[in-house]
C-alpha cells in the first residue's frame, strides 16, 4: 500500500514536470548572429573570393629566420602574458564544472547519537543515520542556460589565449625586426662617421692650400659632429628594445642574440581570403562571439526567474532508542516533498535582472560588430603599408645611387673648381645618411606590415 502511493506521487510529479518541460521551449530565446552590412567590402579594396589565407601558414613556417623561431618559441612558454591566459582558462574550466554540479541532486548524510541521565521524555538515549536530497528541477531551463554561458565563459577565455599567443608572436616578431633595424642603422651612421672623418682631414689639407675657406673646415667638423650625434641614440634605442624582447620572451633584461636586417624576407604569398575567415581564424573575435553568445544565455537565464521553480527534497534514514535495534525495519523513515514555489514580492528585482541582461546584451552586440569592423581596419592597413613600403623600397634605391653620386661629384668639384663651396658637399652628405636611414625604415616598415598582417587575419595560434 505504501509503495502504490510512493509510486503515485511520483508519477504526479514526473506529468507536472513533462509538462512544464513543453512550456519552457516557448521562453528560450535561440541565439542569433547579428548581421554585418557590406562585408564582402571589410578589407576595402581587396574584394578577392580566393580563400588562400597567409593566418593558416603555421608561424614556424613563416619566418625563416631560425634565431626568430627560437625566439618566439621561448616566448610562447615562458611569457607571463600567456601565463596568465592559462590561468584565466583553468578558473572558467572550474566554474563550468560548478554549473554542471548545479543540475544535480544535493545529497547529506549524518548520523548522530545521544544519552540523557534525566530523560523528560523517559528516552535516555537516541540514535540516528539518516540522509537528505534536494533537487530543483530545471523545468524553464534556467540552470541549462547558466551552464550554456558557463561554457561560452570558458571558450572565450581559450579564444583569449590564443588572442595573446598571436599578439606575443606578432610584438616580438616586430620587436626583433626592430632590432635589426636599429643594428642597421647603427653601422650605416658609424661608417658615415668614419667618412666624415676622412672628410675632416681632406678639408685641412685643402685649406692649408687655400682651396678652400676656414668656414669650410668649420662645417665639414660641425658634419662630422652631426653624425656622431645620433649613435647615442641609437645605441639606447637598441638597448632599450632588447629588453622589451627579453621581457617578452620570459628573460631578465639582456642581450638578445640575433641575426642581421639584410638577411630578412618573408617568401608567403599575402593572401588574406575572405572576410567570413575572420571569425574562424581571429581570437579576438571568437572571443567577441563568446561574449555574445553569453550574454544570450544570461537573458535566457534572466528571463526564466518570473516562472515558478520545481524543488523535490527527500530524506529517510534510520532511528531507534536502541543501538542494537538500529538496523530492524520498524526504524526505517522516509519522507518525500515536492514544491512549487511562485516569485510574487521579487518581480521588481526579476525586471531589474533581465533589463541588465539585456542592456549586457546590447552592449554585446555592438562590442561584435565593432571588432569585426576594427579587424577589417587593422587588414587593410596593414595590406597598405606592405604595399607602400615595397614602392618606396624601389624609389629609395634610385634615390640613394643619385646621392652616392652628388656626394662624390661634390666633393670632386669642390677640389678642381671654384664654383663649388663646401655647403654643396655638406648638403649631399646629410641628404645620403637621412636616405639611408630611411631606406632602412622602409625595410622595417615591409618586414612589421607582414608581421601585422599575419596578427590581423588571426595566424599564429595554430599549431
């Protein structure tokens, strides 16, 4: 008889919980992509439909240059940036189990004993072992889509991961090729140097034979102080940026091994397909899309706290006066409830949780489209730029060979004619050093653009 009724009540229970179950599928809100306009245009001029991709070349195959693999390898596993990133990946991986418990009974057990020397109830001792179990059931679907966001929660703090693994690769790439750069520089200003030196002593030997003025001698010495002048800035330039490489790469600030400018080129063909790759290869925006489906999830949640919630707690155990008789049928209880519980006083606070929700959820959406719109910005500069410099690669080279031959014609004149001073020497002098300096630049401009580039269309977290 008892058992019939234990299995009526939960039959009640199971029909309440069917149908209720059919009614939450009309509450769930499916997510929806919010729809980018003109995006076959997000990279402006380049409209090409092949899907080539320069983010699928793995980044070990991108640069050639081993030194820089290596670099970027000892970053990968010791900057403290991705260090971090791991660590925010563990904490959500620990609060998505936490959901996933939520959708499962709570059980206690607890057993306890007493003994009484003056027992009003003329019982001196008592004895129990029993346990309790509640469950709420999910019957809106509120602790699903908690756990739903739980998830998006986690897959963006992967997708933040692997954000800060692209970025790392693309800030040391960069800063490496700056160093090069600098080293450059350096050895171009030091060898001017040592031709405005020799240009010094042409100078004296010219004025003792009055070829030329004391103001002439005075110059080519004021030139030869302007070139001295920027190696202290280089040199600090260089020094500066091995220690930012080497707090990247996870290192006490030091020396950084490394190759030279010269020796630098990117052979990958600069495809950068399609615009819908982005959300496939660009963390930042799989981590714009988790944001977003989160905040779905969290309004879903938000909506479900009008609707009433199913408890079931139960409990049964064992208790007797007699330790001995502790195990005997008569001591067994059981107790099985079911409620229903209807928020009426909480509306206000509920209204007040889902306009949150949905105002997170707007801000969402326009986080999303303005990291769609801002990585197709970051593309097209970056395609701009490559292009820029290599054309200014070409113009620089006929530029440098016209004054290589403007400084040693000038110079030529100066000794043969007396139509030349030395302001014509010294004006072709700092012309050659500035295209010099420049044409470096430019190289560094065309190694960052491809570094950028790569950054942009989301390469360099795959493995």
């Amino acid at each position: 008889m008892l058992q019939d009724k234990f299995k009526f009540t939960i039959s009640i229970l199971f029909a309440l919980i069917l149908i209720l179950a059919v009614n939450s599928c009309k509450i769930t809100q499916p997510f929806k992509e919010p729809e980018i306009k003109s995006q076959e245009t997000l990279y402006r001029d380049s409209m090409s439909k092949d899907t080539s991709n320069i983010a699928n070349i793995l980044w070990r195959n991108l640069f050639p240059d081993k030194i820089l693999v290596s670099l970027i390898d000892e970053a990968i596993h010791n900057n403290l940036d991705l260090q971090i990133a791991v660590a925010r990946m563990k904490k959500a991986e620990a609060a998505l189990r936490q959901s996933k418990s939520a959708l499962f009974p709570t059980l206690n057990v607890n057993a306890s004993a007493t003994r009484q020397n003056n027992s009003v109830l003329g019982v001196p001792e008592g004895y129990e072992l029993w346990g309790s179990s509640s469950w709420e059931a999910d019957i809106w679907g509120k602790l699903r889509s908690t756990k739903r966001a739980s998830f998006d929660l986690f897959l963006k703090s992967e997708a933040y991961k692997r954000a800060v693994q692209t970025q790392l690769i693309a800030d040391v790439a960069d800063s490496y090729y700056a160093l090069l750069a600098f080293d450059a520089q350096l050895q171009v200003t030091e060898k001017t140097v040592e031709f405005r030196s020799s240009d010094v002593e042409t100078i004296k030997l010219m004025k003792e034979n009055d070829l030329v003025t004391g103001a002439d001698l005075v110059q080519s010495q004021a030139n030869l102080y302007s070139a001295k002048i920027i190696i202290p800035d280089i040199k600090q330039s260089i020094f500066e940026t091995e220690n930012t490489l080497s707090v990247l790469i996870g290192r006490n600030p030091g020396t950084i091994a490394r190759g030279t400018l010269s020796e630098q080129g990117i052979s990958a063909d600069l495809k950068t397909g399609v615009p819908a790759q982005l959300v496939a290869n660009r963390p930042d925006v799989q981590e714009a899309e988790y944001q977003l489906r989160y905040g779905y999830e969290m309004t879903n949640a938000a909506r479900k706290y009008f609707y009433p919630s199913l408890t079931l707690q139960a409990s049964g155990g064992l208790v007797t006066s007699d330790i001995s008789k502790l195990f005997d049928p008569a001591s067994v209880f059981w107790s099985l409830l079911g409620s229903l519980v209807q928020p009426v006083f909480n509306q206000g606070i509920n209204r007040e949780r889902l306009k949150i929700a949905q105002a997170d959820q707007e801000e969402n959406v326009a986080a999303y489209k303005q990291v769609i719109l801002r990585s197709g910005e970051e593309v097209s500069d970056a395609l701009y730029g490559y292009r820029a410099a290599t054309e200014k690669i070409k113009l620089r080279t006929s530029q440098l060979d016209y004054l290589e031959k403007s400084v040693s014609y000038t110079m030529e004149l100066l000794k043969y004619t007396s139509t030349t001073n030395y302001l014509d020497v010294l004006t072709s002098e700092v012309s050659l050093l500035s295209a010099q300096l420049n044409s470096i630049n430019d190289k560094l401009q065309q190694l960052q653009s491809v570094v950028d580039l790569y950054r942009s269309l989301g390469g360099g977290w795959k493995e």
